[in-house]
C-alpha cells in the first residue's frame, strides 16, 4: 500500500490575517479607553446616580413622630402640588425666566455681534472685562451688590443723594426680584457672550462676502446670516439659562441676609427646598419638592428644544 500523500496547510486568507491583526490592535485600544472611562462611571454613579436614587427613596416616605418613617408613596408630591409656597417660588422663578433670561441673552447676543464684526477697539480686552464678572464667584458677587444697593451706605445710594435725588430701595419687597435679576445678569452676560462669540468666529467668511456682494448691510448681515447660523449655539444658551433659572438659590441665600423682609423662606423653589430639610428638618418632602423641580425642567427644556426644532423644520 502507498502512503497517504501529506496534508497541505492552507494558508491563511488576508482577510483573516487582517483581522487578526485589527484585533491585536483594538484590544489595546479597548482596554485604555475602559481604563479611561470607568473612573468616570464610578463617580457619576457615586456622585449622581446613587444620590439620585436616594433621593427618590426618600420621598416616598413620611416622617412621623410615632412610628419613624412609613412608606406613603406619592403623598409628598400631592402635598408639594397644593402648597402655596411651593407655587409662589414657581411664580417667581417663571416672571424671573420669562424677563431676566431674553434681556440677559439679547445683552449677549449683541456684545458678541459687535465683537465679531471686529470695529471694537480693544476687542480683546473688551472680551476679558465683560467675561470677569463670570470668573467672580456667586457669593462674592452676590455680597458686592449687597453692599451697593444699600440704602443707607451703598454707592447706588450715595450717587443719588450727590445728585439730589431720592435713594431707591433696591432691597424692598417690590424689587428685589429686579435686583437679583441684575445680579444673575452681571454674572452670566460674559458666559453666554463668549459661546455665541465662539459660534459666530466659525461661520465661514464666505458668506459674509456673499452678503456684502449683494449689498447687504451690516444689520441685515447680522440678522439674515449670523444669527440664523449660530441657533445652535443660541439654543444652548437658553436650555442651560432656563435650567439656571430654576435652580435659582445662591442670590436669595446670600440676600436673605441683607434684606430678610424682601425675601422669605420660600423665594424660590430650590431656597424652599432647602429650608425644609435643613431648618425645618422635613427631608422627605424636600426631597418631593426637589424631583419635582427636576420633572419641570425637564419638560420645559424639551418643550424648548421641540418648538426650536419644529421652527427650523419650517424654515
């Protein structure tokens, strides 16, 4: 009998090779980009997540003085939606949304058209100075204006009375929504100008050209080009001023202090929020109070992005 012929090895296919080899190198790369993300997950799961989680725990509880705390269910959010306070503080959060947020954003948008058209003199330290206010932090900022709406010793004061006019009280119950809606403005004018500023240095010159080409002035340009190709830009704008907006707590804080008169416990729901679980001791219904905060920015930043996005379909 003859032997059997010897088996012959295929050789591999380049396909298979190359596979191979794509493996050989993405399994690297697969393990860094892990080792780089999973510090992330773990804090965001320790620092967001997990109180978040416990939060909501929270709230389904009531505490009672015989018996602990028994498990209630949405009792506490029932209790939130029929509570003056709760509302009053939406109210004036909603007159603080709905006159600070556009003036504040206009103010911007403005500086940031000016500052790109490049006429400013000292456009850079123009930037620097507007964007200062924004690097000051919220109490420092908050206390300043507290000194100069003074009305016995503020300098708003002083100049009115070297004019020889009447001092305004800017800490009265009558305004001192304004007057923390000028604070809130100082502060995030620079932020907001600085991003729609960013948006506006990539819009490809090539249109401004083409503008000036047609004849196009410097405020049609402005209205018919830059702003229409920075609603992006304009849109987070006003989804992160409307989350600010509700999460208004620093300025009350700091002028309850200044002017305990002109504001209350419940100035504003975030402030109400946390008077009830650290002064009144009632976590469970702050912790209510707090996700229901959270459900209406939500809704109101969806509803923000919806109509945006619909207009721009129709446009």
């Amino acid at each position: 009998m003859s032997a059997a012929p010897p088996l012959r090895r295929t050789p591999p296919s380049r396909a298979s090779s190359a596979s191979a080899r794509r493996s050989t190198i993405r399994r690297p790369q697969l393990f860094a980009a892990w080792a780089l993300i999973v510090p992330f997950l773990i804090v965001f799961a320790a620092m967001f997540l997990v109180p978040l989680g416990y939060a909501g725990y929270l709230s389904t509880f009531t505490s009672q003085l015989v018996g602990g705390e028994v498990f209630s269910g949405l009792a506490n959010y029932s209790r939130a939606l029929q509570d003056p306070s709760f509302w009053a503080g939406l109210g004036r959060v909603a007159m603080f949304l709905f006159v600070q947020v556009p003036i504040m954003l206009v103010i911007a948008l403005f500086i940031a058209l000016a500052l790109d058209t490049g006429r400013v003199k000292g456009g850079k330290f123009v930037r620097l100075a507007i964007f200062v206010p924004y690097a000051v932090p919220g109490v420092v900022a908050t206390l300043m204006w507290g000194y100069l709406y003074g009305t016995d010793s503020g300098l708003i004061a002083q100049l009115f009375r070297a004019v020889g006019l009447d001092a305004p009280t800017l800490l009265s119950p009558q305004n001192i929504l304004g007057s923390t809606m000028n604070i809130v403005s100082w502060e995030f004018i620079g932020y907001n100008m600085i991003v729609l500023y960013a948006a506006l240095r990539s819009v490809p010159t090539e249109m401004y050209e083409a503008a000036e080409i047609d004849g196009a002035g410097a405020w049609r340009t402005a209205w018919s080009i830059k702003i229409p190709a920075i609603r992006p830009a304009i849109m987070l704008t006003i989804i992160f001023s409307v989350i600010g907006s509700f999460q208004l707590f620093n300025e009350p804080n700091l002028l309850y202090s200044i002017a305990p008169n002109a504001i209350g416990s419940d100035f504003s729901p975030n402030l109400y929020a946390y008077n009830v679980a650290f002064k009144n001791q009632d976590i469970n219904y702050a912790a209510a109070i707090a996700f229901l905060l959270g459900f209406l920015i939500m809704i109101i930043s969806y509803v923000v992005q919806l109509a945006t996005a619909r207009k721009e379909r129709l446009s």
